[in-house]
C-alpha cells in the first residue's frame, strides 16, 4: 500500500480531525482514509429522483390527474 504526507496541515484543522477521530473510534489516519474514500466514491450519474423512479418502475406506475395551471399562485393567508 502506498503512503502519503501531508505538509503544512493548518494547527486546527489537524485538532479538528483529531476528534472526529476519536468521535468515531478510531485513528486519524483511519479518518483520513474514510474521508479520502467517501471524497472519491464514484457518484451516481442520474439525479435522486430519477434512481428512485428507475427502482420502482417495475412495480408499475400510476397515472395522476394534474390539476389545471389556469390559476395564477397566490400567497398564503394566515389568520391571526
């Protein structure tokens, strides 16, 4: 496995790491990894909404009835 330095690691934020560190068990080079890891995780290419609709599509769909856009919004009344 490889090994890397980091140089001129600003006083707090090193104190930061040390107790994220310790908040979840473990060594900060431990915590390094974990944040390099979750840092550099292959992100999905599609948005939320279309993953849910893709892991559900199978189930079927349903049809809504839109309502019409004829009517401009107006802001909501709040009584006092």
């Amino acid at each position: 496995m490889a090994s890397i330095t980091i140089r001129n690691l600003d006083d707090d934020l090193k104190a930061e790491l040390r107790l994220a560190a310790a908040r979840h068990g473990h060594s900060m080079e431990e915590e390094v990894r974990t944040i390099l890891r979750r840092a550099l995780a292959p992100r999905p290419e599609r948005g939320l909404g279309s993953r849910i609709r893709q892991r559900f599509a199978e189930e079927g769909g349903v049809d809504l009835e839109l309502p019409s856009r004829e009517e401009r919004p107006r802001a909501a009344e709040f009584e006092e």
